[in-house]
C-alpha cells in the first residue's frame, strides 16, 4: 500500500526550512524592491542554524528518501521567498553529471551552472533558436554564437550549459550542448532582468559572441536528453508556485476569517457563507495539487529521475500547479479587496510572483500539450 505518512526524519527537515522560511520573509519587501540584489550565499541569521539539506545528507536513512525530503524542503523555503542559502545545485550541472562523461564531471560537475536554452522567440517552442556552434579543427575549438535570455541563477553561477545548433547535417542542425564559463572571451552578460514578479530571483541574460569553447566543454546532449532534468524539475517549480499560493491563501483566511476561527467543512453549501465556500474550494485546489506533485515525487523516488519515466506526471504536477498558483492568487485578490493591493503586506507581491509558475519550465499550455499527446498517443509533429 501507499504510505505518504511522513517520518519523524522528515518532519524535522521539513521544520527546519519553515523555520528558515519564515526568517526569509522578513527579507520579501528588500528585494523586493532591489532586484539588481543578489543575496549573500548564507543570511548572517541562518549562518549558525543546521543547514536543511546537510541534515538530509546525514539522516537520510531515517527519511521517506531523498526526492521526498528535497521536495518539502522546497515547498517550505519557497513559503519564504528570500532563500536564506543559495542553492548548491543548479540544473545545468546536474546535466554535466548525468550526461558528461569521466573527465568533464570532474571538471565541471561541481561548478554552479545555469540552464540557457531560451532565446528571443525561442521560449516554448526551441525549434526557433538560432544559436549556433561551429567547429574549428585547426584549435579544436568550438565558435558559439547566441543571444540567451531570462537564464536563471546565471548572476551568482559559474557559468551556464548552453544548447544551440550545430553543424548542418542530413538536412537538419541538430542540437548541441556545451558548458560556457564566466569569463572566457566572447561571453558578454547583461546583467539581472527586471521583473513583475519573483523579484529576488536571479535572471539574466548573456551574449556569446565569437566565444570559443574547448572541445571538451562539449557535453554529450541532444534536445530530448537536455529535457530530461526537468521532469525532476517541473513538479518542484510546481511546488514553489503552490506555496507561493498557499501563503497567500493562509494570510487571506485569517485576514478574513481572523487568527482563531476556524471552517467548519461539515457545513453544507447552503449553510456557509460566499466567503467559507471560496476558501473552501481554493482549499481544495491546493490540496489536490499538492498532492498531484507528492504522487509525481513518490513515483520518481521508486522509479528513479533522470530515465524520463515520470515525464507525464511531471508534466500534470507543473500544469496543475501553474494553474492552481494563478486560481488560487487571483481568488484571493478578490476577496481581499483594496487591501490586497497595499504594500503593508506581501499579498500583492504573491500575486505578482504567482504569473511566473505558470510560465517558464514549460508553459501551462505546453505541459497539456505533452499530456494530451501521451493519452492520445500523438506524436509531437501531430499535436503541437
Ligand atoms: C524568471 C524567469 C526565469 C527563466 N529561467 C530560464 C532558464 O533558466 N533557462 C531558460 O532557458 N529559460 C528560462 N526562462 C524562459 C522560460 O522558460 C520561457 O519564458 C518560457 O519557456 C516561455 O517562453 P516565452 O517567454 O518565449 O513565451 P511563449 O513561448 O511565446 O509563450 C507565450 C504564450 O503562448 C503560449 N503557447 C506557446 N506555445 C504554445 C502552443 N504550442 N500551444 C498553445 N499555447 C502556446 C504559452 O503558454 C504562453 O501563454 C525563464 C523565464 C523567466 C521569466
């Protein structure tokens, strides 16, 4: 039987991310407000505290796994919005892990690396990116061109995994991945991009002008295998747009409802209120997609994450949980009313945040798409 009774290990984990959270709100309004601000490596607050995900390394053993415990320590530190720790793994190095091979691990493997695939016109559909790579024998060097945009962590990483076209061959340019590393001549960044929400979030753009690459920067991924890390992803992303959601949902509820009161569920529709009966239904919204993106993590800890197998799954987790962010942030607005939009509290800022989780590791509609392809057994050429 399915057991998602967590244990004593992973209470305590998770305790300690709330705990980190709720000291990562204070920091909301700040960077809010000064998102050319990257935040320290450790807040001077949580330096002496134990570090959520060292615990984990430790107590492991004692947890429901590693993929369960990282996605509650996930869900609880994005409850905060400021991360008190940066994190110590970016998906493109989790690329180079999975897909380098001996040498390139060790060179790069435990670098911080961003993930740029997005170009201008090039987001949900990459067919579109213009990026190029082409080789040069005479250095055995790689020449990349490209314009990368919105590259997440890329301020406070070493570098990025860049996907662009190479060579033309039978008829097509297929796609090519290679590791950029701040620095190197050719690399041009463009500094933080300014946001309507999720403002402490670290994003930048670049140019790769002329940049040459050592061939063994060249890392073995096409498109397909470069997808493969965000069905780790997608229901993590999934998750912090629901906590966002869920911050919000919590302050709305006793904004109106005050410190004490609690609803009663048993009460039938006719007998609550418009406003018991919007709360109860974003309620469960929440819960049903928390628990869509539980079931996605489960599966991918019994069947491991980087085979593709929880593709769909992961793809319902971020579409639902996109949705849901969206549903639950707008609704709560509503109720709200004018003081929603007052700056004195964060509701406005976790309505602007919320947009984004429907948007970038694929878009709401993209993951359907995926989804629906799945069921009806159509192939990407058929749906698209
Ligand atoms: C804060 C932030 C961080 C990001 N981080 C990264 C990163 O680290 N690395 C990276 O490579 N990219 C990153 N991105 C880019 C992100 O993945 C893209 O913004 C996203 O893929 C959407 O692409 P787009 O912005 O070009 O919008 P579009 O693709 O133009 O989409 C616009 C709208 O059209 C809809 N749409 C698109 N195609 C279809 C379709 N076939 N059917 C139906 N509807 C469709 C979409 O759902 C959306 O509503 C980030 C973006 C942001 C804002």
């Amino acid at each position: 039987m399915v057991d998602f009774s967590l244990t004593d290990a992973d209470k305590k984990i998770a305790a300690l991310a709330r705990d980190e959270a709720e000291i990562g709100r204070t920091y909301s309004r700040y960077y809010d407000k000064h998102e050319d601000e990257i935040e320290p490596k450790v807040f001077a607050e949580v330096k002496d505290r134990p570090d959520p995900l060292e615990m984990l390394d430790a107590i492991e053993a004692e947890t429901s796994g590693r993929v369960i415990v990282e996605h509650l320590v996930t869900m609880e530190t994005a409850r905060g919005d400021v991360r008190m720790r940066r994190i110590k793994k970016h998906l493109g190095d989790k690329i180079v892990r999975y897909a380098g091979n001996d040498e390139q691990r060790k060179l790069f493997g435990n670098k911080l690396l961003s993930i740029a695939l997005t170009e201008p016109g090039a987001g949900s559909d990459p067919s579109m990116i213009r990026g190029s790579a082409r080789y040069d024998e005479a250095t055995d060097e790689w020449i990349l061109n490209a314009e990368k945009i919105y590259c997440s962590a890329f301020g406070a990483s070493d570098g990025a995994l860049v996907l662009v076209r190479g060579p033309e061959k039978n008829g097509a340019r297929p796609f090519m991945g290679f590791v950029i590393e701040k620095g190197m001549k050719g690399l041009t960044e463009l500094g933080q991009v300014k946001k309507m929400g999720i403002r402490s979030w670290d994003t930048a753009d670049f140019v790769l002008q002329d940049c040459r690459v050592p061939s063994i920067n060249k890392i073995d991924v096409d498109f397909k295998k470069t997808m493969i890390v965000f069905n780790g992803t997608r229901p993590g992303v999934a998750a912090m747009g629901l906590a966002v959601a869920g911050s919000l949902l919590e302050f709305t509820r006793e904004k109106l409802l005050g410190k004490e009161q609690v609803l009663d569920y048993a009460k039938g529709i006719r007998a609550r209120s418009a406003i018991e009966d919007r709360l109860i239904r974003m309620e469960a919204l929440y819960e049903a997609t928390s628990l869509t993106i539980l079931r996605c993590k489960w599966l991918e800890h019994v069947g491991g994450t980087n085979n593709g197998a929880t593709k769909v799954e992961a793809a319902m987790s971020k579409a639902l949980g996109g949705k849901a962010a969206r549903k639950i942030t707008q609704g709560c607005m509503e109720l709200l009313g004018p003081e929603g939009l007052s700056e004195e509290y964060l509701a406005e800022k976790w309505f602007r945040d919320a947009r984004i989780f429907d948007i970038f590791e694929g878009a709401g509609d993209v993951n359907r798409l995926i989804i629906a392809r799945s069921l009806l057994n159509y192939s990407q050429k058929e749906l698209n």
